[in-house]
C-alpha cells in the first residue's frame, strides 16, 4: 500500500486526467478553507475529528499538486526541519541543565526561534 500522501496525490491526478479537478490552485485554495472552517465547526461540536482531518489534509494534497509541489517531498522536508529545530531546543537546554519538561513554553518559543534564525 502506498503511503497516504502518496496515495492522495496519485487519486488526485487520476481525477484530473478525466477532467474532475480544479480549473487552477485558486480552487483548490478555496477548498482548503472550506475544509478548515468545516473543521472548525467540528471542533465546536466535539465530534470524531477524524474525517475531517482526513478532508483537510486531502486538500492540502491537492493544493499542494496543483502548486506543482510534491507533497510527500515537502512533509518529508519539514519533518526534517522539525527535528533539526527541537534538537537544536534540547542541546541549548542540556547546556542549561535543564530537560525540555522543566523548560517554560516562553522558554522553548524563544529557543524554537533562535533555531529557525540560524
């Protein structure tokens, strides 16, 4: 089975060669919002999130393949960058004698920006 991104992007195109798909990322952006203000809706509901997270990151996929942007690729990269940035927090913290659970939020904020600065 494919990856779920993966999945999304290929259903997407599969769409788009029968002509089922947005004329342009414009669309595919109005879509998007949609879905986040469904999942805000949701929320105030609480209900099961589930599906509308599933709707929410299936437009993102298709925002993204209209952008012409790998979706997968970028999460990937993302991912990468995540972890660069909250290991970066927990060495800076270390040299402080501290562990990420003792830090403030304040603290972890002004760290996570020190690290995306450099």
């Amino acid at each position: 089975a494919l990856p779920a991104l993966r999945r999304a992007q290929k259903l997407g195109r599969r769409a788009q060669r029968v002509g089922c798909d947005w004329e342009g990322p414009e669309g595919a952006f109005e879509k998007l919002k949609e879905e986040l203000g469904e999942m805000e809706e949701a929320l105030g509901r609480g209900e099961d999130l589930a599906n509308e997270i599933g709707d929410l990151l299936f437009s993102v996929v298709n925002f993204a393949r209209l952008l012409g942007v790998d979706a997968e690729e970028a999460l990937h990269r993302t991912c990468d960058r995540f972890m660069e940035r909250f290991s970066y927090i927990e060495r800076r913290l270390k040299e402080r004698g501290k562990s990420p659970k003792e830090a403030s939020l304040e603290e972890m904020d002004r760290l996570w920006n020190e690290a995306k600065g450099r």
